[in-house]
C-alpha cells in the first residue's frame, strides 16, 4: 500500500511565485525560531504585545500575537520584498528550465515527451531518476513523486528544498500497485524498479489505472533497457497499450532505452 509524506510547507497543486514566496518567508520565520532558546521568543512576544497595545489593538488575541511574533522576525532576517525576491527567482527558475541544469540531454526522450505547463499533473516513480521530478518542477509542473522507499522520497525533497521547488512535489511512499490520482494526469514517468515484485497482471492493471487517469494527448514513458539490459517485456509494454502511439526511444550513449506512449485523443 501507500501512503503521503507530510506535504511540503506551501504545498498546492496550483501555485503562484506570491504562494512560493509565502512559504518562502513561513519558513525562514519557523527555523528562526527554532534555533532560539524559550526566553528569547518571549522576549519577541513581549515586544510584540507592546507594539499591539501602541497600535490600539483592543481585541488581543494569540492569533494577532502570532502575526506581530512574525513580523517582527520577519524584519530582523531583512527577509526581501517579494518584488525584490521574484526578480532574483524567476532568473533562477530560467536557469534551472533548462535540461542541462539536471544534467539531462536536450534531445533526451524526458524533454522531448513531458509537458513543461504551469500546473501539468505528472506522476515519476523512479528511485534513480530524482532529476526527471526536479526537471519537471522547475518547468511548472506539479509533481507526484512515489517510491518504495522513504529515504528515496526524501532525497527527492531534499534535493527539490534546495533549489526552492518543494511546493511543486508531492512525497509518497509506497508501490503503484494501490496508487490512484487525485486529479488527472499529463505524464507518467516509470523505471523498471517501479514495477518490482508485481506479477504481469498486477503491472497490467496499474498501467489500466494509470491510462485512465491521463488526460488525451498524455504521454507514459516507462523504462525499459538499462545499460545493454532487457527490464521490461515490449510485447507486454505494446498490449497493454494498444490503441495509443508508442515508440522506443534511445537515451542516446548507449544508457538505455524509453517506452513512450501518447495517449491519443
């Protein structure tokens, strides 16, 4: 079975740079506080009431607290304006679009195949492709990421905070036998591991639930040659899904090789 990580602060399956800036700032805020010992943050609160009462805040409540606790920090970090803060990350956002930024090719079957449309669902269940997640993220997709291993999530999220895209991949754990959507898909990207365990009819309905969850004109790619290696049957790969545009794609220097399907219209 499956089961969600906690949601990256911010998280939505439709975001905004305002939103990613939120959560931005939230989190700033929270690992201040965190490296603060008790009697500093009550000397902040203290300050806090202070400014509330000179600001003639009849009603007092912890939640005003709250917000005053926050600004105040906000202030001492000299966090940026948002303005300040959105030039500065959409220069990053058009370094990290780009392929090689993840160290993947430009005629790659990942790039050639994926949507890169602000708010394009794309399922990725591959332990050792953590950069087609990213790769996608960064070009504004919202991004389930599910493996079978917490660790292998968690290297996934790690490596997406750092580079401030966590708000766009959603962290499962668990196998695709069980998985469902929430919303419809764009793209699915699978390696061979992905499909570890399951017998030929559990694979056959996964990809069943999978197809049906993809928009029309959605793409799969799954994984099928791994450095000379045959992994997954083609036959198999074909009948399960007759009645969409297949191919067999090269990942070019002999790396391996992709089964892409497009889901006709």
């Amino acid at each position: 079975m499956f089961q969600p990580l906690t949601p990256p602060m911010g998280f939505s399956t439709r975001f905004s740079l305002k939103q990613e800036y939120d959560a931005f700032v939230e989190r700033e805020v929270e690992d201040y506080k965190e490296r603060l010992p008790r009697s500093a943050i009550l000397k902040i609160a203290d300050e806090a009431v202070l400014r509330l009462h000179e600001q003639e805040q009849v009603a007092l409540n912890e939640i005003l607290l709250c917000d005053e606790v926050d600004r105040i920090i906000t202030a001492r970090l000299r966090i940026p304006s948002f303005g300040t803060w959105s030039r500065k990350r959409r220069k990053e956002l058009a370094t990290l679009r780009r392929p090689e930024a993840w160290g993947l090719a430009a005629d790659a079957p990942l790039v050639r195949n994926c949507p890169t449309v602000t708010g394009a669902h794309v399922l990725v269940s591959h332990p050792q492709h953590q950069t087609a997640a990213l790769f996608l993220a960064a070009n504004g997709c919202t991004v389930s990421a599910l493996e079978q291993e917490e660790d292998h999530v968690a290297r996934v999220m790690e490596m997406a905070t750092q580079h401030g895209l966590a708000t766009r991949v959603q962290p499962w754990v668990g196998s695709l036998d069980g998985w469902a959507p929430d919303e419809p898909l764009s793209a699915v990207i699978c390696s061979q591991a992905a499909f570890t365990g399951l017998s030929e009819e559990q694979r056959s309905r996964v990809l069943a639930v999978l197809q049906s969850a993809t928009r029309d004109g959605g793409v799969h790619l799954v994984e099928t040659l791994v450095a000379g290696q045959q992994l997954l049957d083609l036959a198999e790969l074909e009948r399960c899904y007759a009645g969409w545009s297949i191919s067999v794609e090269s990942e070019g220097g002999g790396l391996g090789s992709t089964f892409v399907a497009k889901k006709v219209a």
